[in-house]
C-alpha cells in the first residue's frame, strides 16, 4: 500500500504454486492465471523501481525484451502453440504438464528435446514456415545458448514471457478468425 517492496516469500510462494498446482477439470487450482502472473509482474516491477532500475516487465508483449529467461519463457509458449496446433489441440497432455516447471528451472537441459520434438510436429503442419521462423528468430535472440539455472526472479520472468506469448498468440487467432 505504501509503495514499499513486496514480502520476500510472496515471489517464491506464487512461482512455487505455478509449477506445483495441476491444470485439470477434476482439480480447481490453475497453473498460471491473470492474478498470478500480476503478482509476479508486480514483484518484479516493484523490486526494479525500488533499485532505481527501468521496469522490467510491460503489460503486454515485448518483443524488444532481450532477458534470456523472457525469451526462453516466450520459446516455451510457441514450442507448446505448435504442438497443439499439430495435434489438432486434441492432446490430453501438452509439453507445458510434462516440462514447464523444469524447463523454468534448467532451460540448457529441457530446451534442446523440446526443440527436436517441435520437428516433429513441424512437419505434421501445413503451412510451418511461420512456426519454425518464430523458433529461429527466439533461438538466435538467446545467442544460440540456453541459461544452464534459471534464479527465482528469472523463473519468473521465464513465466511472464511465457504468459504474454500465448496471450499474445491468441489474440492473433482470434483477429485471424474474425477477419475470415
């Protein structure tokens, strides 16, 4: 309330229920919402101000945004858009139930089978030229090397980065099919 920082645990707690809380129908906690994706854009933001530092994280997506852990965060929503777009969205399971937590954690360990996966899928697409562009262009961003150890506050903007990408992504399907 009066601008001071954020109570130390309240990152941690919000990234920890993040990857812990299943996604389901049968369980009524959800993964990553609007609530808790502004908890975590506000403990980031807050921390940088009170550093005297520029705000890290904008409202929407940046594609200007060079943090390795944004970038990772945005690779993991399009290797996941692809897989459901090859599947025709009907998984029961996508890469975000298998990998997100560990993938938010250790990206040099997870990224390089989600990448030889998304090949795969790839090539069940039509049109993949797009998909494979946004793949190079993300890879390329991050130097062609993934961060070996994500820290808390990188979690979280692997998390944020994440988030805006699909958000993102959506909003483009969803201009897509009212412009048909």
């Amino acid at each position: 309330f009066h601008g001071s920082a954020y109570p130390t645990d309240l990152l941690a707690t919000v990234i920890r229920r993040v990857k812990t809380d299943s996604d389901n129908e049968n369980n009524h906690f959800i993964k990553l919402n609007d609530v808790r994706t502004g908890i975590i854009k506000a403990c980031l933001n807050r921390k940088a101000r009170l550093a005297h530092q520029e705000e890290e994280i904008t409202m929407s997506l940046n594609k200007e945004n060079q943090n390795p852990a944004y970038l990772c965060g945005r690779l993991f929503a399009v290797l996941e858009s692809i897989q459901q777009r090859a599947s025709n969205y009907s998984l029961n399971r996508t890469i975000k139930d298998a990998y997100f937590a560990s993938a938010s954690v250790r990206p040099a360990v997870i990224f390089p089978k989600l990448i030889a996966l998304a090949q795969y899928h790839l090539s069940k697409l039509d049109n993949s030229y797009f998909a494979d562009k946004e793949i190079t262009e993300l890879v390329a961003c991050l130097g062609n090397e993934f961060p070996a150890i994500l820290s808390l506050k990188e979690q979280g903007v692997f998390m944020l980065g994440y988030y805006q990408q699909k958000a993102d992504t959506q909003q483009r399907i969803k201009q897509y099919k009212e412009e048909k």
